[in-house]
C-alpha cells in the first residue's frame, strides 16, 4: 500500500471516528492528509471506495487489538469469555472512544447490499465467530445461543457506552455474561 493510500485511509478512520461519516467530506479528509483531492481520486474512486477501505482496515487492526487483548488477559476459556468484556471496558474507557465504527457506519449508511454494509456485516460476523470459538470450548450444551447472547451482551455494552458516555456498561455486561455462562455450565 502506498504511503499516501495509507495516510489517507488512517486520516479517514480518525474523522469518520471523531465526526461520523456524512459530516466528514472528501475535501476534509484531503486537507487533514495533506493530500490534493486528485491524489485522494488516483486512490479511491469515491467516498463510498474510501470508506469501505477504511472499515476494512479498522477491521483489522480492532479484531487484532480484541482478541490479542483478551487472550493476553486470560487462559481459560471461561475467563476468556469474561475477558471479553474487560477488554471492552478498557476500550471504552479510552479518551477516543466513539463507538463502534462498524455500528455508526450501518447507522449512517442502511441502504441493503452495499458495499459499506456488507464491510459492517463481515466484521460483526467475525467478531461473533470469534465468541462462538470460545464458548465451543466449553463443556456447554448449546455454545452457539451461549456465543449469540454473549455477542448481544457485547454490542448492547458498546451502544450504551457510546451514548450514556459511560464506560461501565461493559461491566454490567460481564455480570449478565457471568450469569449466563454459569447457567449453562451447570
């Protein structure tokens, strides 16, 4: 990738994160990147192309930063499971934190079968997988309604911090997560 696709993409990550997706236009994310809006085109054919590129590559780095995060906090799968929320707290509790990307996006963007929400899908299928994996690892009857209720506990927790402004929510989460993990290991 080239360094000025990569500035480009890393400054639309930051405004889109900081002021949503249809406040930040394309001459913004040019100047902060101290790119000509020509340069911007040679790289991205539209808005939509950057913003797919963005989400995409947000997707990377946050899958990554999650998962490397709770696997380093925790060995079992259980504590791992519980993990998953500790790590959301800490993130939430960053003086950058603006929600989910991929939530606002969808948010900004519900039009069906475009290219942004289907970047927004993939990553929210993934992350869930990623749920699904640990709690197949349990000795649980159903690991998949287990990893869908904690994946909802999760996004409900990313919601919440977001609006309320309150990091906590993930905490409240990781107490229904407890119970629910619990309830079904028995």
């Amino acid at each position: 990738m080239s360094k000025k696709r990569q500035e480009l993409i890393d400054t639309a990550i930051r405004l889109f994160g900081q002021h949503g997706f249809h406040a930040t236009g394309i001459d913004w994310i040019a100047e902060e990147a101290n790119v000509s809006k020509k340069t911007m085109y040679q790289h991205f054919r539209s808005k939509d192309e950057l913003i797919v590129a963005a989400l995409k590559h947000h997707d990377g780095l946050f899958r990554n930063f999650f998962m490397r995060a709770v696997e380093d906090s925790a060995e079992t799968p259980y504590e791992r499971l519980i993990a998953i929320f500790d790590v959301a707290h800490a993130w939430f509790s960053q003086h950058d934190f603006y929600g989910c990307m991929f939530i606002n996006a969808i948010g900004e963007y519900s039009n069906k079968n475009t290219a942004i929400q289907q970047t927004c899908i993939e990553f929210k299928r993934l992350m869930s997988s990623y749920i699904e994996e640990l709690a197949n690892l349990l000795a649980v009857e159903n690991p998949v309604e287990l990893a869908s209720e904690l994946a909802i506990l999760l996004e409900g927790s990313i919601v919440t911090a977001q609006v309320s402004r309150n990091p906590n929510a993930a905490s409240t989460a990781k107490k229904a997560a407890k119970i629910l993990i619990d309830n079904e290991m028995k």
